[in-house]
C-alpha cells in the first residue's frame, strides 16, 4: 500500500499537490499505521464492537 | 533564598496580591521583563502582548486596591497557546496558513481564566497546527528546552512548558490530542493536566482531531492545576462534546495522601524505556508504596492497539479539517506536517472506523481495570527531551513513534491523565510520570498528583 505510485496518484485524485521530497515520510507514516494495524488481529471479536461515532447529544430530542 | 515571584506558583501568589503585598503589576512587569531578557533564547512565545498585560494588570489592581478581590486567579499572569482563538490578538496555530489571524472571539477555555482576573502574557509556540510532538516549528523557530537549550521542549504545548520552567509565566493554558499537554510537561519538568474529554470545552480552539483534543491546564504545580480547573470546567452549549456534570471544588481532596490508593502499573508501560526513564519509574514505585499506596501489576491487553487506533483517528480527522487548504495552500505547510496530513488523506473510511472500533474496545479494557485500581500509572514518555538533529522532518516522526503508545490511551478513552515530573536523568534532564483516572475522576487524580508532588520529585524547586 505504501508506494509512491499509489502515494502519487491518490494524491493527485483528490488535487492535493506532491511533493517528492516528502514521499519517504508519507511512506514512513503508512507504513507505521499499517504496522500497528495488525495489532488487531489480536482481538478477533473486534467486529462485535460498535465503532465510536460521535452522536451530538444537542442534536437529539424527545418531542 | 527567597524564591523569585517568576518561580512562585499561582497559590503562592495569591494570598500575597489579595492581601497587597505584591500588585499585579510588579508581578506582571517583572514575567514581562523575563521574557524581553531570557524568550530570545528559549522561543516561548510567538506574540508576546506586553501592552495588553500591562493594561490587565493595571485594571486588576485597580479592583484588588478598591476591595474588590475576584479569587486566586486575580492578577496571575497566564500564557496561553496559540492554538486558542482570542479577541483581537493574533492566533498563528504555529502556521504560516493563519499567520495573519486575528480572531473576533476568545474561545472559552481562556475567557473563563480572564473573567477570573488572569492576565494574558502573550500567545505561546506551539507544533504547527497542534500537530507534532517536537514543537520544531519552521515558521516561529523551535521552543528551546529551558533545561538545555539544545534539547527540544517536545510538543506540542512546548512554549508553554517552557515558559513555565523558564519562570516566564505562572500558568498556561495548553492542549492534547495526542499528548499536547503531557509530552512537553514531562520534557521541561512541569504539571500537565489532560482532563475527561468535554469537560473543558474546546470551543474557540483550532481544531486538531475534534474526538482526541483536549484543552487543560499547565503549571508548576498540581494545586494549580487544581486551581485553573476550578475556572476551565463546565459546560458550554457552544461545544457539541461539552458535559453536562457538577462543579467541584478540585483543591478538595489535595492534602488526604494517599493511603490505601490503588494504583495499577500496566505491563505495557514498563515495555521500550530508555534506561534513566525505566530506574526513575522503578523509584517512583517504590516511593509511591512507601506512602501508602498499594501498587498492583495490571494487564490491559487493549492498549495493543492505541498506536493504530490514535494515528488513524488523528490523520483522518486532521485531514478533513485541513483538506481545502491541502489542495490550495499545500506549499505554506511544513514536510512534518503535510506529510501527516497528507497520510490521512490517504488513509481509508474502513481504517478510520477500525480505529473507532479499537476505542471503544480499549475504553472497556480500561474500565475492567479500574474495577480493580483506582489509578492507573506509567512513565509519560519512554524518553527525555532530545537533542536538536539535523533532519528535524525525521526526528518528529522518531519522537512520536516512541511517545504515541504511551500518550494516545488517554485521548482515545478521554479519560483523564496528569503528568508530573518523575525526576532527573544522567543528564539533568526531566523525565515525567503520568497518572490516569476514570472518567471524571479528576478529584482522586490531583490527589495523588499532589502526594506525589509533595517528595519533590525532581529534588529542587525551579527558582532560577
């Protein structure tokens, strides 16, 4: 997942400037998440959480 | 030695201005004439407001000479990080991007301070938007570790960290996403409080990640953190995450120790220390069972997770904040943060709400262990302030590699954490410990904070 082809393009997709020189860096930093993904695989009962959204409690009313 | 009136903390302090022993003035005219003399070498603070403190303090002296005393806060010179819009004053967020903002509301956090009579010194450095962990800021120029200029204060609450070592305030107002609060506090030998997330309301702060920022208090010691909690909590229909819950009085419980305490000790904080950290927290242990705690040796698998699940939801919600500005202003970030921002970007809607799974999950490992302690405790940082390196893009991402495992599970649960000096390396350098409570529990937590505060930690007081 981590190289600069897919970097380059995603970026491009979305019209986000690239930067060359800060190719190593996006590719340190999703290599880092993508590492401390599998930290997951650990708890195989994950799916059976609801993830936390954020439900505004002012946006909810009893009429 | 009579202690400098730079050094001496806010509670100190006010019992000498409300009984006019020292004005707001002299008290604010000398912090001003510190930071003229000794800000050049430490970059604490990006724009100094000398006139409008001095307007502050006239005024607050003005009432305290007319009988009219508003509390311990009255007079006290406070920095405040520029990430905190206020009125009429320039908020950079450490960015080039908002170099120019001059905000047309103070966010609530701060006014809550000033209506309580603080005087605000001046806005202090900070990471670019909040969102790193070195406080090398290529656009004000790094905050230099007053301990040793050539070590970083660490970040991202770092001018404020420093100022407080430095004596160029008396209080500060910092925030932590990640550990904002706490890294820099550990790195400069001061308190740091990240309170229970909505407690502290972030309306009129730059947004970081919405879900992981957390306003709070910095100072010199734990019954100032106490004291500008007092004044920063409550709930403000302004903030969607603000929390509807009682005021205390959190100076309550400060002096009733700590015997009996449970504290857990986390195998996962014990885990990738550098070795001055790892003999420092083994001391702390044993000084904090020899006041009566009863330490336990705690096992919260969950926190496996809190690398994957702070830089996921971090990245993302940065990210989306930032996205217009990434397409059109991307030349006016700096390489750290453009890179992180940029990562976000590319991260997927699944990972982010994997990440949100993972939360929910170490909220419940965190609850099952507070079954059975009452406070949770662990190193701040595996490390001390670095030394400045050259390729300063790269020692931000090594810096907080080693300090988000430890940070992070507490601005993910957004429970509560307290950082504290834990005592000197082999280089006179500050490392910090850090004390985590259940939801709202910031009472109990400031009480153990202040215990452990009491055996002078670091072996001095800072006093000059």
């Amino acid at each position: 997942m981590d190289n600069t082809n897919f970097i380059r393009q995603s970026l491009y997709l979305h019209d986000i400037p690239v930067y060359e020189d800060d190719m190593p860096y996006i590719q340190f930093l999703l290599h880092t998440v993508n590492q401390a993904q599998m930290s997951l695989n650990e708890f195989p009962d994950l799916n059976n959480e609801n993830p936390i959204t954020i439900v505004d409690k002012g946006l909810i009313y009893d009429d | 030695m009579m202690t400098d009136l730079a050094f001496l903390t806010a509670s100190e302090l006010a019992p000498l201005i409300e009984s006019r022993q020292v004005s707001p003035v002299e008290l604010t005219t000398h912090t001003l004439n510190r930071i003229d003399q000794i800000d050049p070498a430490i970059n604490a603070y990006i724009t100094p407001v000398n006139e409008l403190a001095f307007k502050e303090a006239s005024k607050a002296e003005n009432e305290i000479m007319h009988g009219y005393y508003k509390g311990p806060l009255h007079g006290i010179p406070i920095g405040i990080k520029d990430n905190f819009e206020t009125k009429g004053i320039r908020t950079t967020a450490g960015s080039k991007i908002l170099a120019d903002y001059i905000p047309d509301k103070t966010s609530t956090a701060v006014k809550k301070l000033l209506d309580a009579g603080g005087i605000t010194l001046g806005k202090q450095n900070t990471h670019e938007f909040a969102a790193g962990t070195t406080n090398i800021n290529p656009f004000y120029g790094p905050s230099r570790n007053p301990w040793n200029t050539e070590h970083m204060t660490g970040g991202s609450s770092g001018g404020s960290a420093a100022a407080l070592a430095a004596g160029l305030g008396t209080l500060a107002v910092g925030s932590d996403t990640i550990g904002s609060i706490r890294i820099p506090s550990a790195m400069n030998g001061t308190y740091g409080l990240k309170p229970t997330h909505g407690l502290i309301s972030g309306f009129g702060s730059i947004p970081t990640a919405w879900s992981m920022d957390h306003p709070g208090p910095m100072a010199r010691s734990v019954t100032d953190l106490a004291l500008m909690l007092h004044y920063m909590a409550g709930y403000d229909p302004n903030d969607p995450a603000s929390l509807h819950v009682p005021a205390h009085n959190y100076t309550g419980n400060l002096n009733k120790g700590i015997v009996g305490i449970r504290i857990g000790i986390p195998t996962y904080y014990l885990e990738g220390l550098d070795s001055d950290v790892e003999v420092l927290f083994k001391q702390a242990i044993t000084t904090l069972q020899s006041l009566g705690a009863d330490i336990r040796e705690i096992d919260i698998p969950e926190l496996s997770m809190s690398t994957f699940s702070g830089l996921a939801t971090m990245s993302g919600e940065a990210s989306a904040f930032h996205y217009e500005w990434l397409k059109t202003r991307s030349e006016d970030y700096g390489a750290d943060i453009r890179a992180f921002l940029q990562t976000g970007v590319l991260s997927s809607a699944t990972q982010y709400l994997k990440a949100q799974q993972a939360r929910r999950k170490l909220v419940k490992g965190f609850d099952k262990a507070f079954a059975d302690v009452d406070i949770i405790a662990g190193p701040t940082i595996p490390i001390t302030a670095p030394a400045f390196q050259e390729n300063w893009v790269e020692q931000n991402l090594a810096v907080e590699s080693r300090c988000v495992p430890f940070t992070a599970p507490s601005n993910l649960t957004g429970m509560p954490n307290l950082s504290a000096p834990m005592g000197l390396n082999s280089k006179g350098l500050p490392a910090g410990m850090q004390f985590i409570g259940n939801h709202l529990c910031e009472k109990q937590l400031l009480q153990v904070g202040h215990a452990w505060e009491r055996c002078n930690p670091l072996g001095f007081r800072i006093n000059s």
